[in-house]
C-alpha cells in the first residue's frame, strides 16, 4: 500500500480564477480603446457614426455611473477607486473559491472585474474616466460610456438573470 500524499502537496481542485483571462481581455480592449479615442476626436465634438442614434463623443467622467456624484469636490475620485478594488478583490476571492465548471457566476464576475479595473487605470492614471460611445434618440440621450462600463453593466445583468434561472442538474 502506498502512503497518500501530505494535504499540502495534493493538487488544488480547478477553480474558476481561469475566467479572468476575460478581466484581462476586457481590460486591453477597454484601455487600448481609450486611448485610440483621446488620440483622434476632440473633447466634447461628437463624430456621427449612425445619424440619429450613435456618436462617438469624448467626455470625461469624475463620478461612476450616469455621472453620479460627478460634481462632488474631488473625494468621490478615492472612493470610487477604493470600491472598485474592493469590490474586485472581493470577486477574485469568490472566483478563487468557486468550481471551475460554475461559469453562471464566474463569467459576470469576471465582467465586473474587467471593468472596475479599466475604469479603475482611469481613475488612477486621470483622475476621471475616458468616456466615449453616445447613444441617443431624438431628444433622449443615454449617458456617454466605454468598454469598462458597457462589462460591468453587462456583468450585473447577466449576474442577476443566470441567478434568477433554473440551474440544469449536473
């Protein structure tokens, strides 16, 4: 008979910190997007993509989302900040704990992290966020957005849905 080996030496059983590839994907995309835009339109001037809907309009955000707060004197720059790798250190935690195969939860947290961190490089490096796609209808205007925004909304959303869903047995 052979002797098992000590608890520490056995393998970990996967977990689902594997979704974070997603995070870093989402993270290149929304900061190289970002960066394209500051290069080539002008703060505030909106460049028509599809007339009477889409525009692609710089703006810098010094709130969260729908602007809140963003007329605060300068603190809410920290507290977003500090939320955003709370709440990220939060879900990596969870992830780390989570089974591989529970990708209900894995793949929203994943987007959640993917854009607090890119809005977070913002916060850190400007001191607001880089916003730049403008939905609109007639008189209507959705808040200016990007890629970071666009994942953590998505990530709530699906978060929310996939929980609500009946689980299939495994």
């Amino acid at each position: 008979m052979t002797p098992s080996p000590p608890p520490s030496a056995t393998p970990a059983s996967p977990n689902a910190l594997v979704w974070l590839w997603l995070s870093l994907v989402l993270i290149v995309l929304d900061q190289a997007s970002k960066l394209y835009f500051i290069a080539v339109l002008e703060y505030g001037r909106p460049v028509p993509v599809i007339e009477g809907f889409w525009n692609w309009t710089l703006v810098h955000n010094h709130g969260a989302a729908f602007s809140f707060l963003a007329d605060a004197s300068g603190w809410q720059r920290w507290f977003f900040s500090a939320l955003a790798i709370g709440i990220s250190l939060l879900l990596v935690h969870w992830m780390r704990r989570m089974p591989r195969q529970h990708w209900r939860e894995a793949l929203p947290f994943a987007l959640i992290i993917g854009g607090a961190i890119g809005n977070l490089i913002d916060r850190l490096r400007f001191g607001y966020v880089v916003d730049f796609v403008h939905w609109y209808w007639r008189d209507f205007h959705w808040p200016v957005f990007n890629i970071a925004d666009a994942a953590i909304s998505t990530g709530v959303v699906a978060l929310i849905v996939l929980t609500l869903l009946p689980r299939r047995p495994e």
